[in-house]
C-alpha cells in the first residue's frame, strides 16, 4: 500500500463554515465568496451548505464510487483511493492497475469488507478498511477471498454491479457473466448478441441486460434462466432502470419504454424526437427523463394508454435528475453546461439555479435528499448538505 501524507484539508473551510454553519437562517453576506469556484451566494440561495472541502490529495481522479460512508476513485497513477465521507479525510491509497487493463468500475462487499475493481481482463480486491491486499488471516469473514488478483474467463466490457460477492457484468462477446469473487471464478453465463456495452441492472432477483444490436432480456440470478427476452429497434446504451415491478428503458431508437418485469409485455411506450442516451428517473409516480435538443419531460411511470403520457417538458433544463430537495423538488445536473438547477415536480419550472463552472463531475449518496460530492478540475472534493426545509 502507498502512503502518502495528510494533507491540508480545512484550509478554507474554516471561513467557509463560519459563513455557512453558524447561522442558516441569517440573511449577513458570507465573508468568502466562493471556494474552488462554487459561490456560496448561490449555494445559499439552492438550499445548500458546505459540510466539508478537501483539498488536493490525489489528481484526474475517476471512477468516482460512493459506498456507505466511503468515497473511492481512480487517481492519475491508477492508484485506488479512499476517503472518509463523514470528515472528507484521506484513509488510504493502493496501486490497482498500473495502466496495464482498462479499469471499468469499483464494487464493495460491505459484509466482507472488501472492495474490488473490475478492468476488461482481471478483478482486483482490497480490503475495504486498510487498502491493503488480502489474505485468509486478516479477514477470516465468510465470503471474502484471499485472491488478490482475479483473471476473468470473459473480457468484461462494461462495469460490474455486485450482489453478495457475485460480480454481474457485460463481455466483449455478448455474454452476461456471473463471477464470485468468494472463489476467484465465473461461474454462469448468458448469452445476450454478440456485445454488450451497457452495465445491467437488478432487482428482486431479476437481472435486466441488453446487447449490442438492442437486444433486451431479462434473467433469473439464481438459474441463468431467461424469464423472456425481446428484440428493441436498436441498441440500448443507458441502464435501464427497474421500479415496481416495471423496466424502464431508454432507447437510441428514440423510444422510452414501460415494460413488465416477470413477463416482458410492454406497458406503454413513448416516440420522442432524439435518441436517448440517459437512464429514466422515476420520482414517484412520475418519470423524468432527458431528452437531448429538447430538456427535461416528465411522463406518467404507470401510463393508463399504451402510447405513454406525457406531463410537461421544460426546454430550459438540460441535465438529468439526481436526487430529491427537502422542498420535494428535483435536483438537476446539466453536465455539459456544468448548471445545477431545481425543478418544479408539477409544471418543470427552474426554482433554482447554481453555475458551477469549476465542477467536472457531481455525486449523490441518496436519490431523496441525497448529500452532494463535487470534484472540480483543481482536483478539490466538496460535500455540499441540504440546509433545513423552507417551505
């Protein structure tokens, strides 16, 4: 494991904190204006503060993974790096790929305490409080393996999702691919095309996995038996997304899809003008999805007509939703633009709107509500929090 000093991590937040944490509900101007370019002005006026500000521990990181209380990303030396969400303190860092494999994703099994990352040929694994790689002796949990290094029998093609220590992901040759990181093995697959480049998604023991030339099936966890599968107009290149008992799916074939989860009979569909590129959000009983040249439209997730309904579409917001506010808004990150906007559930209108020109990417730990990460481009990590409810 490298170790590397502890740097400064408060240098501003001290000010920062005296502006924003002594008093939320005073109206005196913030002795600082902005920080790693996020204005606090505006972060006010968005109903957020700044819990923490981390300053420079590692560069150009990516792959950035929120897990429980643990922020992990690839840095520029392709070194896996871990920081406390609680504090935003640096816990510890450790070689992974020493740019030998391309690095695709990062899992954690919080029961054995260990975290891997999946590339397009091995599995690496670390022990998830020390960084360090793991052996029988010091971490004798049930399911946790002793094998640092993992060879895939299937070139992964895309990132992985995780359920207990089965790794579920997609290959190069269009296989579904099951691989228990307890044993260091693959131990099922299913064919899906002849590629599959989208990550899958999973719920109550169903895996929903699409291929290449838009094939779409859905596949039992425990048998590798298809519950059914489809053939969709073209490829799927968002996750789809599964929620009471429906899939989700957003389709380059400029199509937004309503489908039964156990039997694959469509529910509604929706024609849009733009191939679609985003997973769907659902909020409720509404679904929000983006649709490139024309905004953010929310639609009825439980359509009572088969073309679909339509609620409203708000031209002027470009990004997608990422969580909730406590003022049962949404939050929207437009990322090309680097614009974070609340939204009106009911007619779309923009309530909020924060610039953040300096922000590369944005992550939240909870779709309701959820707490902010930014990582700008001076390689800064803030957490930003909800201020209390004003309504």
């Amino acid at each position: 494991m490298r170790k590397i000093p502890l740097l400064c991590f408060f240098a501003t937040v001290g000010l920062v904190c005296f502006s924003t944490l002594s008093d939320d509900r005073s109206n005196s101007t913030p002795a600082i204006g902005s920080t790693h370019g996020v204005n606090l002005s505006d972060l006010r006026d968005l109903s957020y503060r700044i819990d923490w500000v981390n300053q420079q521990t590692a560069k150009d990181l990516r792959l950035a993974t929120l897990s429980d209380d643990t922020l992990y990303a690839i840095d520029e030396y392709e070194h896996l790096v871990c920081y406390d969400l609680d504090s935003g303190a640096w816990r510890w860092s450790s070689p992974v790929g020493n740019h030998v494999y391309r690095l695709l994703g990062i899992n954690t099994n919080e029961k054995s305490r260990q975290v891997y990352v999946n590339s397009d040929a091995v599995i690496y694994t670390f022990e998830s409080d020390t960084g360090n790689l793991p052996t029988h002796t010091s971490n004798p949990i049930q399911g946790a393996t002793d094998k640092a290094v993992q060879k895939l029998q299937w070139s992964a093609n895309t990132s992985a999702i995780i359920t207990g220590t089965t790794l579920l992901y997609g290959s190069r040759n269009g296989e579904l691919v099951w691989h228990d990181c307890g044993i260091g093995f693959s131990s099922r697959t299913y064919s899906i095309a002849d590629t599959m480049s989208t990550t899958p998604a999973l719920s109550n023991g169903i895996i929903v996995a699409t291929g290449g030339n838009g094939a779409l099936a859905a596949i039992d966890l425990k048998t590798a038996r298809a519950h059914w599968m489809i053939q969709l107009l073209d490829a799927v290149v968002a996750t789809p997304t599964i929620s009471n008992g429906t899939v989700y799916i957003a389709g380059t074939d400029q199509y937004l899809r309503a489908i039964d989860l156990h039997t694959g009979r469509p529910r509604w569909k929706y024609l849009t003008t733009a191939e679609l590129t985003d997973s769907p959000v659902i909020v409720g009983d509404a679904l929000y999805q983006r649709i490139p040249g024309v905004g953010l439209s929310s639609f009825s997730a439980f359509a009572p007509d088969i073309t679909g309904e339509k609620r409203w579409t708000a031209e002027k917001v470009r990004g997608t939703v990422i969580t909730t506010t406590p003022n049962n808004r949404l939050l929207c990150w437009d990322t090309q633009n680097r614009i974070l906007q609340e939204v009106d559930t009911k007619h779309g209108s923009i309530t909020g709107t924060m610039p953040l020109p300096t922000v590369r990417e944005v992550l939240v730990d909870d779709d309701k509500n959820g707490n902010l990460i930014l990582i700008t481009d001076d390689d800064a990590i803030i957490k930003l929090i909800p201020r209390l409810s004003q309504n």
